[in-house]
C-alpha cells in the first residue's frame, strides 16, 4: 500500500510539472535557430510488435529517468508499476509526448530531451536542475 501511495505521489507530481511547464515554456520554435541548443532524439533499442501508440490512447509507459551525468531521478521499474497517461492530452513532458507517440506495443526507446521539451528553465527541484537535458530509456508496455 505505501508503495502505491508513493506511485500516487509521483504521477500527480509529473503530471503538475507538465502542465505547469507546457504552459510557460514552449519557446521550441526559438531554439530550433540556436545552432548551440540541444536536440530531441530518439533512439530506437528494440522494436516492438504491437499496436502503435497514437495520440489520444492512453499507454502504460516503463522508464529511468537520468541526467547527461548519469544521474538517476526516477525509476517505474524500482516501483513496480508503469506511468499511465492519455498520449496528447498533455499529462506529461512534451519530450515525452513526442518520443511515446509511433512506438509499438513491447517497443522501447532512449529518449534525449532538450530542456524546452522536458522541466525549461525551472528544472524541477530537488532532483532536476534548471535548462537540464534529460535521457529517458522507456519501454511502452500497454496501449487501452
């Protein structure tokens, strides 16, 4: 039971964070000329079989969730159950929202997120610094 109340706490606490920062941080349009700013990248590392993920179904998402330096922060794993969320309702990074949508049932995925799709300039302390790049390996476990 403790371990589902913390799972409780952390989804509201992402979800919160998204909303907060997709609402005051989508300067991507002017980061896209900033030669020196960081690209989203998505690197396939096994492909799934099943049904792709496309906007409006909601998945069931496994991940780790770690700093350029390594640094881990979060862990689905560690707590014993996937984030759950409506792909394209905005419940999480737009990082997120973009790496998840076209990823197949059991697909998983290393996601680099630049820090206009993931926290911006705020970060979201104690554990994400402000403008970090954050590496999310994620596997797509469920699709409703």
């Amino acid at each position: 039971m403790k371990s589902f109340g913390m799972y409780v706490v952390a989804v509201s606490v992402i979800i919160l964070l998204a909303f907060i920062f997709m609402s005051g941080n989508n300067n991507s349009e002017n980061n896209k000329n900033n030669p020196s700013s960081h690209e989203f990248k998505k690197e396939i590392t096994q492909q799934g079989s099943g049904k792709i993920a496309e906007k409006g179904d909601t998945v069931s998402v496994n991940y780790i969730g770690r700093l350029t330096d390594g640094t881990e922060f979060d862990n689905s794993y560690k707590r014993g159950e996937p984030i759950n969320f409506v792909l394209g309702n905005g419940q999480v990074i737009q990082g997120w929202e973009q790496g998840i949508e076209g990823m197949k049932v059991g697909g998983k995925a290393t996601l680099t997120i630049p820090p206009d799709l993931g926290y911006g300039i705020t970060g979201s302390p104690p554990f994400i610094p402000a403008n970090a790049t954050l590496i999310f390996d994620v596997e797509l476990v469920g699709i409703k």
